[in-house]
C-alpha cells in the first residue's frame, strides 16, 4: 500500500442513523451542491496551527483581521461569526464559525484575548458540536456549567400540553407545536417531529437543547407566544393561531 492510499483509507467516514437507528455511511453529495463551503480535509492539530497563524499575522495582517472580526451583517463578519460579549461567550471576544457537510459537522471557536481556540469535530451528521465547545469553553474558564444531557423532564397534564398545542411563527420561519398520545412536538414544514420535554407547566426544552422556552401569558393564563434562548438571550416566537 502506497503512502497516499495509507492517508485515504485513514480518513473518517461520516455517519447517519437510518430509519431503524442503527449507523450507516451518510452519502457523499456533489460539489456543485456545496455553495461556499470548502469540503477541506483536516486535523485538530491543523485547525489548532490555522488559529495560531491568524493570531500571529502569519496569515493576514492585524487591520485585515480586525475587518473579518467586526460585524457586517447581523453577527457575521467576513468570514466568522462575531457574538456579541455576553455570558453566551463567557464574558468574553469570541470568534467562531461551524461547518457542516453529509456526515460531518464541526465547531471552530477563538477566544481573542485569551488566546484560546476551541475545535470540535465528529463524523456523525447528527452531533451537536456547538454543545460539546460549550461544555469545553466552561471547563476552560471555570464556569459553572450544566450538561444539556442531565436535565430531567417532568410529566404533565394533557390540559397542559393542549395550552401550548398550535402555530408560531420566529424570524420569519413558522413552526407548529401539537399534541399525541400524551406528548408535545414540534415541526418545522414538512420536517421531522421533535418531542417537547418539560421542565414545569410553563416551560420546555428540547434534548440536548442549551436554555429554557418559557410561555409568553396573557392575563386569563392562555399562551400568546414563547420566550425562546438565542445564544444566551431571549426572544420572542409570536403565536399565530
């Protein structure tokens, strides 16, 4: 075996789970499909160089990266995402940008002043590596932190689950809570139900979800939107109907 097919059969395969849960190869798409992303091929330790490098004006120099790091459209700079400091980012600058291909999703994060870089990456389409950085991040400034898995849902009443049952609409995209078989779900369009757990009568999360959603209440109690966590703020999904 040559050195170049070493390093191919070396490379990890991305991975989804079927309709029966077990693990199978998520399928390749073709590049035309793949807009800005760069499909590259690389390591922790490359990453970990690459944030360096930034860092040291071995790449680009300083005026150019203060223009990649400040804001241009929303939270979005040339290039990274730009959060505003908040106890989302520990309190601290931050920098980061997610990538997300069949079967691959990662999560690159910068701590500008404190010289730390987070990078989290997994073959399987369905990890949560914003989550894990998180955790990551926490552990790496002494910040308490409660694992998203820990979390314990409680059970409630139908009564309870019919008040939240109906139509929503957040930044444009609508979305639709309904009851079944003593549960509450939720679904975007046409896409996959997602169980609601609750954590009181006036309040849900999601699994694996970072934060709380919090029923928005008119004066007789009947539920007129939701408080949603965004990045460690709320704001507001408004009830339709």
């Amino acid at each position: 075996m040559s050195r170049g097919d070493y390093e191919f059969a070396a490379q990890a395969h991305g991975y989804r789970r079927d309709a029966d849960g077990s693990y199978v190869n998520d399928p390749p798409m073709h590049e035309s499909w793949a807009f800005s992303s760069g499909g590259m091929y690389s390591t922790l330790r490359d990453l970990a160089t690459f944030s360096n490098a930034l860092t040291e004006e071995v790449l680009v120099r300083r005026a150019a990266l203060a223009r990649m790091w400040r804001p241009v459209r929303g939270e979005y700079g040339y290039g990274f995402q730009t959060p505003a400091v908040s106890s989302w980012t520990f309190d601290r600058r931050m920098i980061e940008h997610g990538g997300r291909m069949p079967g691959f999703v990662t999560m690159f994060q910068r701590f500008l002043e404190d010289g730390v870089t987070v990078i989290v990456l997994s073959n399987h389409i369905d990890a949560a590596p914003a989550r894990v950085a998180r955790g990551l991040g926490a552990a790496t400034f002494g910040v308490p932190y409660q694992s998203a898995f820990e979390r314990k849902p409680i059970k409630v009443a139908p009564e309870v689950l019919q008040r939240f049952a109906g139509e929503y609409e957040f930044d444009g995209m609508r979305f639709s809570l309904f009851q079944r078989d003593g549960e509450l779900f939720a679904r975007v369009g046409e896409g996959p139900e997602v169980s609601i757990l609750f954590e009181s009568e006036s309040a849900f999360f999601v699994s694996g979800m970072e934060g709380t959603v919090v029923a928005m209440e008119d004066s007789k109690g009947a539920v007129t939107g939701l408080s949603v966590p965004v990045r460690g703020s709320m704001r507001e999904a408004r009830r339709l109907h």
